[in-house]
C-alpha cells in the first residue's frame, strides 16, 4: 500500500502539489494558496523527514557511525548570471579530477545541488515572475510574486533534501543559492516595492519558517561565497544564457537594485562572519579552483 510518508512517493507528491499550485493560479489565487497550506500541514509530520534527519545527522540511528561527521554546506551567492550554476558544476568536478590529499583515503565526494530552474521555466512561473517585475505582463494575466517566491524555496528544499538522501556519505555540498538568501533578498525586494502586499507577509513567513524548521536544524552552514560580479557583466552573459525569460525581462537597472540587495544580505550579523567574496569577473575556471582550494582546506582542518 501506497502511504504519504514513503520515500518513493515524497518528492513526486510534493512536486504535484506544487504543479497544481501552479495551474490553479491564472482561475484562482486562493485554491493555489489551499494547495500550499496543504503542503506546510504535512511535511513537518511526514515519517520520511525522520528518516531524513538521520541521514543527515539531526537524530541518533543505530545504523550510522557516532563518529560520522557532517558534510560542509557551501552557499553560491551572487547576481543573476553572476556563474553559481557553471562555477558550482565545475567545482564539483575539479575534485573527481585530481587525487585526494592526506589524510583522505580516498576522492572527494563534493556534490553540487543546482537551483530547481528546469522546474520554474517548464512551469511557465520564471517568464511571468520576470515579466510581473518588470511591469510588461498582460492585465489578463493573474500572477501573484508571492506564489513564486514560495514555490522557488518549496522546490529548492525537496532538491536539497533529495541530494543529502541521494548522497549520505557526501563530504560537503555546494548550493545554488538558498533559502535564507530568496527571503533577505528577492522577496525582500518585492515586499519594499509593495509587489508583495504587507498582507501577505504572514502567509509568507508561515510557509517559510516550516520549510526552515525541516532544513535549518539538519544543516550548518559552513560559509557563504559571494561571487562578485559587476551588473554590467552580468548583463552580457545573460545573453548567452538558454533562458529567454532572462533576455527579455532581465534590465541592468533590475541588476543594480538587486546587487544592492545583495551587498546588504552579506553584510548582516550571522552571515557576515562565514563570508568569503571572490571576484568573479574573470575566467570561471579560475573561480572554481579557489573555491576549490576552500573547501579542501576546511576539509582537511575540520
């Protein structure tokens, strides 16, 4: 029999909850809303997030080694198209390509967790998220930016999640980007540009600290990577990015705004103190290979 809390059944039933979200929005705002709620009723009670907690070390298992360490968790930070994406990938690989140092027995198991953008542009919801922010949607068209910002931090927690059940014996992650960083700095954004309504923000901070209460606990954050990169670059490699929602919605005074964002999330108490900032202007490789010395040092030194 077929339950909720099967691990074979989680991620796809949380996918079709947020898919239905989706299709709901353009008929109704508030049986998307529903369909939310739903999921934040049901996820902090489902027996999978125990099993979850275990791999991950958040509870005691008979099956795990008390002398098992927890992976390093490294968040990309940086502007759209500032190359989280192809600096964690290539990250990622620089350590399946080169011969662990003493005292690791044996390679690196460095996994890259990359932002659930497939699922957000086969939706449909980036193009109008982006159109929405640069006021050149239809006004036939319902859209709420609160629907994205939640199914964005929805989504990226089952593909975290999924990573560290994928890989237990991981020895550190790299994540496009956060959920800490979707609230201080996109929905941060739109709540000052009153594209979020005040409103609003109680069903917002409810979804978002039960997602929290699931992944915070289970993770520490061993440092935040500000890839800094100037709007005008970023501009110009958007260009030669595969997503059309970026190319025509995407203006270097939405870059501007943003970074501003950015450079006040780096600087706040809590994330400050486990912030390194690369210059990323240049050749990504090379960005990968600083990154790269990173994470062996803390590696070795942990």
């Amino acid at each position: 029999m077929i339950t909720i809390g099967d691990n074979r059944y989680f991620v796809p039933i949380l996918l079709i909850l947020t898919v239905i979200t989706i299709l709901l929005i353009p008929f109704s705002i508030s049986a998307s809303i529903v369909t939310l709620s739903i999921v934040v009723a049901l996820i902090p009670h489902l027996p999978i997030i125990r099993v979850i907690r275990n791999n991950v070390g958040g509870e005691s298992s008979s099956s795990l080694s008390s002398t098992k360490k927890k992976p390093l968790v490294y968040i990309l930070v940086g502007l759209i198209s500032a190359g989280k994406s192809t600096t964690g990938f290539n990250t990622s690989q620089l350590f399946r390509r080169v011969k662990a140092q003493p005292p690791a027995s044996g390679p690196r198991q460095v996994i890259f967790i990359p932002e659930p953008v497939e699922i957000w542009e086969k939706s449909g919801m980036l193009d109008i998220f982006y159109k929405s922010f640069a006021k050149v949607i239809g006004k036939d068209t319902i859209f709420e930016p609160l629907l994205f910002q939640i199914t964005a931090f929805s989504t990226r927690v089952v593909a975290i999640k999924k990573a560290f059940i994928t890989d237990p014996d991981a020895d550190a992650f790299i994540l496009d980007s956060f959920m800490t960083v979707d609230r201080e700095v996109f929905t941060r954004m739109l709540i000052d540009s009153n594209r979020i309504p005040q409103d609003q923000l109680p069903f917002y901070d409810l979804v978002y600290q039960n997602w929290n209460d699931i992944v915070l606990p289970e993770l520490e954050i061993t440092r935040y990577i500000f890839l800094d990169v100037d709007p005008s670059n970023c501009l110009v490699r958007k260009e030669t990015r595969d997503r059309e929602s970026e190319k025509t919605s995407v203006s270097i005074e939405y870059l501007q705004e943003l970074n501003r964002y950015f450079k006040k999330f780096i600087n706040k108490d809590g994330i400050y103190e486990k912030l390194i900032t690369i210059d990323a202007n240049g050749n990504q490789e090379n960005v990968a290979m600083q990154i790269r010395d990173i994470i062996e040092k803390d590696l070795l030194n942990r």
